[in-house]
C-alpha cells in the first residue's frame, strides 16, 4: 500500500496522449458530420497548407482567409473524396487552385503565361535566378518582382525554382501537362530574370547602392 501511495503521483503526472488517429479514419468520421474529426484533420494539416499558400501569393494579409477557404473547400468535396492521392497531396492542390484564384483576383488580367509551343527550355529552371532567391535571408524584393508575372508563370516558378518540386510535382500539383509547365517556368524566370537585370541597372545609374543578391 505504501508502494502504491508512492506510485500514484508520478502515473498521475504522465500526460494522457490520445491514440493517432490515421486520415482515412477522420475522414470517415468527418463525413458522418463528426465535427472534431474535421477539425483534427485542419490542425494536422493547416500549417503546411499555410506555408505553400504563403509561397505562392506571398505573406499578404488574407493568408489566413485563403488557407479557411481551402479547407472549406475540402469540407464540401468530402462526399466526392476517394482517397485516390494522400489528403496532404490534394490539400496542396486545393490550395494551389485557391491560390491562382486569389491571384487572378488581384491582378485582374486574363492568363497570359504559355509561350508558343516550339520554345524549348533552355537551361535548367532552378539556375541562376533560383540561386539568389534561396541566397536571400529576406524575400521581400523578390516578391515585389514576382507580383509582375501572371498568376500562372508565378505559381510553376515558385513550386519550381522556390519550393524544388520536380516538374512532374509540380505539374501534379497544378493540374497540368509536364511541358506546359516547363513553358511557364521558363517564362517567368525569363521575366525575372530581365527585371532583376533592369532594376540594378537603374539603381546603378541613380548611383545607389546594388540590390542585395544582384551584385
């Protein structure tokens, strides 16, 4: 009995930690109009949806709203939900899709990002652009250059030369072909890469200092 009365405050401090529950299982349960399962489900996977939307549009006040509007999203296609990618994969596309639209909306232009068919890519897409932006300790110039390209180019280039993703991921992720892609990466690094250039031209003709990754 003495042992016991010793034991019990130390078993009584060990934290209860619910079993992990696996998706597919929340996913049922969400579907039976389980609230907490969903909500579950938006805490294990709002930070990373957060992130990628984060990268797509920028660190722009709506971020919150945009990654509500995904779940959302998610919410009214349960009933349609197959499970034919993992829900992570297809969180990521619904945010891509929920990305582009927000984009659109802020630019107010018509998709303008495919080249012609016959302009083969040239070198890799993550070279010598791709190479200041992950040098960089602070984006903010390059996503003001970013805000140029249309919602398109910038979504392939971000997933591509900013996240890493292969082309066939990205392309997975858009909804799209390889090649057309490839077309829009290139595109956007094109555009980038002449901004960039003319940007610190201009910054050198006014006799200021280079931007920070340009010189």
């Amino acid at each position: 009995m003495r042992l016991r009365g010793r034991l019990a405050p130390s078993l009584a401090a060990v934290p209860h930690r619910e079993p992990e529950t696996d998706d597919a299982a929340l996913i049922a349960a969400a579907r039976q109009g389980d609230s907490a399962a969903f909500a579950r489900l938006f805490h294990r996977h709002a930070d990373a949806v957060r992130t990628r939307i984060t990268r797509l549009v920028g660190p722009v006040a709506e971020r919150d709203d945009l990654v509500q509007k995904v779940f959302i999203a998610f919410y009214r296609g349960l009933p349609k939900y197959r499970g034919d990618a993992r829900l992570s994969t297809y969180l990521h596309r619904v945010a891509v899709n929920t990305a582009y639209d927000h984009l659109r909306g802020r630019h107010r232009w018509a998709d303008s990002a495919s080249l012609p068919d016959g302009d083969a890519l040239d070198g890799p897409v993550s070279a010598t652009l791709d190479d200041q932006v992950a040098a960089r300790a602070d984006l903010a110039r390059m996503l003001s250059l970013l805000d140029h390209l249309s919602p398109k180019q910038r979504i392939a280039f971000v997933l591509v030369a900013v996240e890493g993703c292969s082309l066939a991921e990205a392309a997975a992720l858009i909804g799209a072909r390889v090649d057309t892609v490839k077309q829009r990466a290139l595109h956007a690094r094109r555009d980038l890469l002449a901004r960039l250039a003319a940007a610190t031209g201009a910054r050198k003709a006014r006799g200021a200092p280079p931007m920070e990754g340009t010189s």
